[in-house]
C-alpha cells in the first residue's frame, strides 16, 4: 500500500513515499487539482521517485500548474474526515447524521415491522435481534442503517461485510467499497447479523483498508459518506438509493427526492 503523510492543516497535502507503493498490475493513485477536481490515474509502471511521478502525470493530463498527490488507498483519520466535510458542506456531519438517524428511527421501525414478502422477512429478521425493553442506541441505529438499503431496494450483500479476526486482509481486495464488522472466531457467521458486539469495525475503499478500529457500524458509514462527499467519490452503485437518502434526505445536501425503486 502507498503510505503518505497528511499535513494537520490541509486534508489535501500529501507527500508520497514511493518506495512504499502497492502495485496490483498497475499504480493507481488520486491526483488532486482542487477540491473540487480529484482525478484517478493509473499507470502501468511505479515511478523511481516523485519528481518522476509529477512528470507523467503532468504529460498525461497536459497540465501546467503543481498539484497535491494523493495514494489511493490512503489512510485516514476519524477528526480528518469530519473536518473536511464540515468545511464543504458547512454542517456538522457527526451530529446532522445521527440526529437525523435517531430522529427517523421510530419511524422506520414500524415501517419495517409492517413491511410483508422477501424484503419484510429480511427486514423481520433484524429486528429481532433488538431487546426492545432496554434498547441501546447504537444497536438501534445498527437496524436501522442495516434495515434501509433493504426497504429502498439496494443490495448490501457485498456493501456490509463479515470476517474473522484471523483472515487476512487479502480477501478484501475486489472490494471497491464497503464497511468491514470484525468479529470473534466463536461468534457465528451468518446472513443479516447485526453483530452488535465486533472485534473492530474498518472501511474498504478499492481493496484496502483506509479506516480501521472504528467504534461500530453507524460510526462507520457516517464516516464513509463523509470521505465519499469529501472527496467526490461515486456512491458504490448497489447502495445509491441509500447513501442518496442520507445525503438529500437525512442531511439535507441537494434535491430532497429518491429515485424510484422496482421493490414493493
């Protein structure tokens, strides 16, 4: 994996270490213009040094002015993501995202207690992992992160992903993005657990790990539609109505409208 270090001041100054860099048939990387024109580039040799790198990527792109590099993926951090997203949006994301989550929960619950056929036995199934008498907030905001992409007709099948704390990090590498529960090797291993109680929760982005020993899954994909919005990344495609919903109906960024789903 290429490793770079991130100035305090700036989400958007790296420097790269090639000596470092990861290569899986070519060198992939983010050139970053402004922030608003990030770029992916892939070349089909590492470059020797950085100097080398800015060259092909200047001859390739016809650019004349200097630009930030970026590794792709990179390694980020909770304060980082939260910054840079608060100074795009002018929002608090931490607290819009789960106030909106927590606001629409009661909501959603009897939505998905009422919902009937294949997408209500799903729905029937997470639900009841809850103890309604004494509900803890994070395992309610779980469900409900985990009950959305079902009821809008989203797949999250290879979106919320499982594994033991012994596999290796290679199995991830067709992930182009998606969230990681880590759990212990005696806890079962089946479809549509909340696993409220993981060993670690990461982000995958094209492969790799770009945030791990996150707190729990809602932590976790607020923070990945923060680095999404932040650095303009496409919504992974089997969740769009879902990371849609959060952007122009939770937070309220953009046209307050869904496209419409196939699913009853």
């Amino acid at each position: 994996m290429m490793a770079f270090h991130l100035d305090s001041a700036s989400f958007f100054k790296p420097s790269v270490e090639i000596d470092k860099v990861r290569t899986m048939g070519s060198y992939k990387l983010r050139i970053i213009i402004n922030v608003r024109d990030i770029r992916k580039v892939s070349l089909d040799r590492k470059p020797e040094t950085v100097e080398e790198l800015k060259i092909k990527v200047k001859e390739k792109y016809n650019l004349q002015d200097d630009f930030n590099l970026m590794s792709w993926p990179a390694l980020f951090t909770e304060r980082q993501v939260f910054a840079e997203f608060n100074s795009i949006a002018t929002t608090n994301l931490e607290n819009d995202f789960f106030g909106a989550v927590d606001r629409y929960t009661p909501r959603f619950v009897t939505i998905f207690k009422s919902k009937k056929g294949s997408v209500g036995e799903k729905l029937a199934e997470i639900v009841q992992q809850i103890d309604s008498r004494k509900p803890d907030v994070t395992a309610v905001r779980t469900l409900v992160l985990q009950g959305i992409p079902a009821l809008l007709g989203d797949d999250p099948s290879n979106f919320y992903n499982t594994s033991f704390d012994s596999d290796s990090d290679e199995a991830w590498d067709q992930v182009s993005v998606g969230l990681l529960t880590v759990i212990s090797e005696d806890v079962p291993l089946s479809p549509n657990h909340l696993h409220l109680d993981p060993v670690s929760t990461a982000i995958i982005l094209e492969g790799g790990i770009v945030m791990d020993n996150l707190q729990n899954l809602p932590q976790a994909l607020c923070l990945l539609f923060g680095l999404s919005y932040a650095l303009h990344l496409d919504y992974p495609k089997a969740m769009k109505n879902t990371f849609s919903f959060f952007q122009r109906v939770m937070l309220g960024l953009g046209e307050n409208k869904l496209p419409q789903t196939s699913n009853s």
